[in-house]
C-alpha cells in the first residue's frame, strides 16, 4: 500500500504538469521512477503501459470533438509506432549499467530543450513543409526515443509541428496524441520482455500512476489557466537535467559529479527567477492608464502566455492543456488570449 501511495503521488504531479504545461508526462515520470530506484527499461516500460490507456480516452475525446486528422496521425504514428517498438527492444535487451545512462542523456537533452523554450532562450520555428517522407522520418526517430527516454513523444512532435504553423494547433495536439497511442502500444509490446519479468515487482508503480493521472485530471485542467507556463516547464526541465546530469557523468567517469548536479540546479533556478522577474516587470510596464494589460509584446508576459516569436506579432496561450499560437495581429488586449477549447496534449 506504501508503495502504490508514492507512485500515486508521482502520478499526481506528473499529471499536473501535463495538465498545466501540455506535455512532459512521460519524461516526468520516467525521471522520478528512476529517480526512486527502478531500472530505466522497467520505468519506461511501465510509464508507456500506463500511456496506453490515457492516450487512448484521451485521443477518442479529441476526435469526438473534431481535433484529429487520421491522415497525419497515421502518417506520424505508424513509423512512429515503429521506431518505439525497436527502441523499447533494443532499452530492454541492454543492461541496466548501459540502458541508465543512455536514457538519463536523452533527458538531459529534453529537459534542457525544455528549459531553453520556457525561458525564452530559442525559439524553434521552420517554414519546412511536412509530407508523409519527413512526418515518416520524423516518427521514427521521435519514437525510437520516446521509448528508450521513458517520454518525448509530445515534446518534440508537437513542437516541430507548430513552428511550422500549417495547421490549426487544436488540430495539431489532437493529432498527435492520438498519434501517440500507436506509439505508447507499440512500445508496450516491445517491452513485453520486461514487463512479463517485473510485473510482480512493479504492478504498484503501474497502478499509482494510472490512479494518480485519473484522480488529477480534472484539477490539472483548472491548474492550467492559473499557473505562469514559463515558469512551470523551466522548472520542470531543471527537475529533468538535476536528476540525471550525475548519472550521465558517472557513466562518463567524470570526477565531483554531484558537485556539477548542484550548478545545475542552482544555475537552473537561477535562470527562471530572474526570466520570472524580467516577465513581473514588463508587465507593470504594459499596464495603461485604464489598468488594463497592452498586447503580449508590447506588455511582455501576461498569466498563462509565453514568448514563442519575440518581436512578432505572435504569442503562445499556453492555457488548457497545450501550448496553443493565436495570433495578437488587430485584436483589442482583451481577445487576445482564448484558449482553443479541449485542446490537450500528450
């Protein structure tokens, strides 16, 4: 019962994330089961076991509402599909001393990706056009990855995706979390190894999670219009490079790794205070005379937006369950920031 109670609070605040920042579930999870002691293929394998059913309601609500194009959710999802089912082969053939470093490197990568978007550091936009050959090339890498990292899936393909802004974002997220239930399955049967080995030992981790995810999804849905986005995923993505940057370092025989843990994350901090401040100020800069907030760009950061195109006429409304571009371009301040309604993300 202990146990099931620990995993079902890292579910909670797994699910909280999702919820308030559209994505990093899987990288979340991932992160903090090993975090706790289990091996890198059994966490992963558990957090995509779990991902089965959630990516499944979630991707019927999502078509049901009309955000589901099955043409470019095949087109990503069955290589996609593929790439994780040889991923989770290859994670649950390695040993644990090799599979751990190799899946703490691709989360260091994610979270540092995550941290550089959420504070403003990059912006990732492309105006390359996305047929079946790239969306192919794009699934099996993503998802290869996605299985050995424990997660990715939703970071990296809902990304690319918007920056190349062809299609409406409601779309885009429906798109590819339905996209993502291929991937979570295949993923899941590449591991079945491993599953049918440790399915005694971690049926806890398993039912935490699931329980947690379902019991918060309501609240994180309400957390989501109420926290500062930028805030929250850099946090999240420090949290991701903390917690493995020593287990990477380790594997690369370098000396005072825990001293180099906590740079990381005192630099990491660092960081999203000071980017929380600079947004603090600007906003009390763009109030006018009415008390009313300018336009994003020229008032800086408002609750629940961040920066994605800085110096444009663009701003991400990261409200709902998904970082969502609407464009500010001739609207009055007050219109600006709508979320598109049961927009979710994997």
């Amino acid at each position: 019962m202990e146990a099931i109670i620990i995993f079902l609070l890292i579910g909670v605040g797994a699910q909280l994330v999702k919820g308030s920042m559209g994505m990093a579930y899987g990288v979340t999870s991932t992160t903090l089961l090993v975090f706790t002691g289990v091996q890198a293929a059994t966490a992963s394998a558990i957090v995509h076991l779990v991902e089965v059913g959630t990516t499944l309601a979630l991707g019927l609500s999502h078509w049901k509402m009309g955000n589901v194009d099955w043409k470019l959710a095949l087109s990503l999802g069955a290589p996609g599909a593929l790439g994780a089912f040889v991923g989770a082969r290859v994670l649950g053939q390695a040993s644990s001393s090799a599979a751990r470093p190799v899946t703490a490197a691709i989360l260091v990568a994610l979270g540092t990706l995550i941290v550089l978007r959420f504070v403003g550091l990059i912006t990732i936009q492309t105006k390359t056009v996305w047929g079946p050959k790239r969306l192919g090339a794009l699934g099996v890498v993503v998802g290869g990855l996605d299985a050995t990292g424990g997660g990715g899936w939703g970071t990296m393909t809902t990304s690319t995706l918007m920056a190349a802004g062809k299609r409406e974002p409601r779309r885009i997220v429906g798109t590819v979390l339905a996209a993502q239930f291929f991937v979570a399955t295949a993923a899941t049967l590449g591991f079945i190894p491993v599953l049918a080995r440790e399915v005694e030992h971690h049926a806890a981790p398993a039912l935490g999670l699931f329980i947690g995810g379902i019991i918060t999804a309501p609240f994180a849905a309400w957390l989501a219009g109420k926290v500062n986005a930028s805030v929250l995923g850099g946090a999240v993505g420090v949290l991701l490079v903390g917690l493995n940057v020593k287990v990477l370092l380790d594997a690369l025989g370098v000396s005072h790794a825990s001293h180099w843990e906590a740079v990381v994350f005192a630099a990491g901090f660092g960081m999203i205070a000071g980017n929380w401040a600079r947004q603090y100020a600007q906003s009390r800069e763009g109030k006018n005379s009415s008390g009313r907030y300018l336009t994003h760009n020229d008032a800086g950061s408002r609750r629940g937006t961040i920066s994605r195109y800085p110096g444009s006429d663009e701003h991400t409304d990261v409200r709902g369950a998904e970082a969502i571009k609407t464009s500010t371009a001739g609207l009055a301040p007050e219109q600006t920031s709508s979320p598109v309604s049961g927009a979710r993300c994997p």
